[in-house]
C-alpha cells in the first residue's frame, strides 16, 4: 500500500548558485551515489542508422544475440516525461558536457491505444552520467502515485528500500523547482548479449517524436517528428567496454558515434533552446502515436514510420 503526505519543503521559485555549487561538489552526496536497488552502471554509445541499412544491421543483431523475451515481434512502445528547471539545468548540463549530469524522468512502456489507468506501473528514473558511465536508478510506481511525487510534490511512504529513493527524487524537485518540459516517445526493439557478451544490450529506436504539452501519459496527443522517420537510433550499452565485433560492425556501415540526447532534441525541436551543435536530422511533420509497420513490412526494406 501507498501513503501520499504532503511534503514539509516548500518549492522555490529557482534554485540558488551556492546550493548547486555545493551540490555538485560533494563526493558523497547521495545524488552522486547509485543506490544497489534497481540500479544500472553501465558505457553508452550511439549511431544514427539511416533506414535503408536497417534490414541489415538487424539481421546481423540477430546472429550474434536474442531478442528481449520482453518486446514481443514488434519490440514496444517507450513514452518518457522529462522534468527540468525553468532555465533548463538538464538540458544545459548535458549540450555542455558536464562530467556529472543528470535528468529525471518519468517513463512508460507499452502502447498508448493500450491505455493506461491509475494503477498502471510506470519508472520514475533518475538518469545521470559520472564521466564516462551512465547510472540509471528507478522505482516502480503506480502511475497515479507517480503524479503525486513527481507533479503534487507529496511525499510517498514507499514499503521497502526504495524510501531513501522516493525522498531524493522528491527533495530534487522541489530544490531545483522542476515541472514537466517535454514528451518523448519512440519504438524499442531490443537484444541482450549472451555468453561471452552477457550484460550487453544493443537496442534499435524507430519513429522518435515528442511534443511540449499534454503531459498527462494517458493523452493520444499528436506529436512530431523529433528526429526524421528515415533514420533509427541505434544505442550500445555494456557493463565494461562494447565488444569489437559491435564498433567493427558499426565501422562497416559507416557510424560514427554521436552525442543524441532525446530530450535535448525534444527541447530544440520545439524551439525551446536554439538548436546545438549536436541536433540531428528531423522532420517538421505531425503524426499520430501509431503503431509501425510489421516487422516483416520493415524486413522487406520499407523505412520505419
């Protein structure tokens, strides 16, 4: 059972210099330190895979790892909520490249024709980057519960471990002030490692959109195109280095790594911020959160919608 009080912090209007400061200097800060609960330390990289290479590079996934047991023929739907400052410390951290950075999120996977209820379990994600390695942190929340943290700022009493989670995501909001920016939403289609790449995890993102209204998860909102339909985001993720099998392959289809953040897209895209240095290709069309076309119609060579 969930118990929602109100929280005793009261939000301020923006967060002061000498607290961040403070914040970001502190070794043991528990900002800093991943709790062992629902916790990922792992290296990222990431390509943008034009559509026609697809075909391909999927076939060659499939030889050397296995599909999620969890995605299904079609992978599944990814829908994130992303919270931030009203002069956007997130997303500057992360054009910046600060060492230590972070975001928080709130995520649902599935459809949206699914529908989503009050007691649907959604993440609620701490994601930040120490250096060179990524540690996502998160708890499992009914939806419902998840507004009341994230959005209404009460205080959750959270059976378990996961407390000392619920208050930190609750004392960086209200700190730093945070509300909901942006949506993004895309379809996954994941494979794990096996054998001598167990711990790798190599996903292949098609149809990335995102808007900056109608938060609520429930909405069949239109969105837009936040990275053009004609390319995938391919991203690599490995608990130490990714195997040479995995950079040589990317090598022969001509990938170069880059800096894709889909929330900085998001941002960009609706003329949030200026767009950066790193803003990809995108596609000024609205669409509808349908659902692509069958895996054997994108086999086939048709470029993901």
């Amino acid at each position: 059972m969930f118990r929602t009080r109100h929280s005793k912090a009261e939000p301020t209007p923006g967060h002061s210099a000498s607290a961040a400061d403070t914040e970001e200097r502190d070794p043991g800060g528990r900002l800093r330190a991943p709790s062992k609960l629902h916790a990922f330390n792992r290296y990222e990289l990431k390509y943008l895979v034009p559509s026609e290479q697809v075909p391909d590079l999927r076939a060659e996934l499939t030889a050397r790892m296995t599909r999620d047991r969890n995605a299904g023929p079609r992978g599944y739907g990814v829908w994130s909520l992303y919270y931030d400052t009203d002069r956007l410390r997130f997303y500057y951290e992360k054009i910046e490249g600060l060492k230590f950075r972070r975001k928080l999120r709130i995520r649902r996977y599935g459809e949206l024709e699914e529908g989503l209820s009050e007691d649907t379990p959604v993440s609620v994600e701490i994601k930040q980057r120490v250096n060179r390695v990524t540690q996502k942190r998160r708890v499992m929340l009914p939806y419902d519960v998840a507004r009341e943290l994230c959005d209404r700022r009460q205080r959750i009493e959270h059976p378990g471990s996961d407390q000392d989670f619920v208050d930190e995501v609750l004392d960086l909001i209200v700190r730093l002030d945070l509300r909901p920016v942006a949506m993004t939403g895309y379809r996954r289609e994941p494979y794990v490692g096996t054998d001598a790449d167990l711990g790798l995890r190599v996903t292949l993102d098609h149809r990335v959109r995102g808007r900056d209204r109608d938060f609520d998860l429930r909405a069949q909102t239109e969105s837009r195109y936040i990275i053009s339909p004609h390319f995938a985001v391919m991203e690599v993720k490995a608990n130490e280095r990714a195997p040479y099998w995995v950079t040589d392959m990317a090598a022969r289809y001509g990938l170069q790594i880059q800096r894709i953040s889909k929330y900085c897209q998001s941002v960009e895209a609706h003329g949030m911020a200026p767009r950066s240095i790193f803003h990809l290709p995108e596609e000024d069309v609205v669409t509808e959160s349908r659902p692509l076309p069958t895996r054997e119609t994108s086999e086939a060579g048709s470029a993901p919608r």
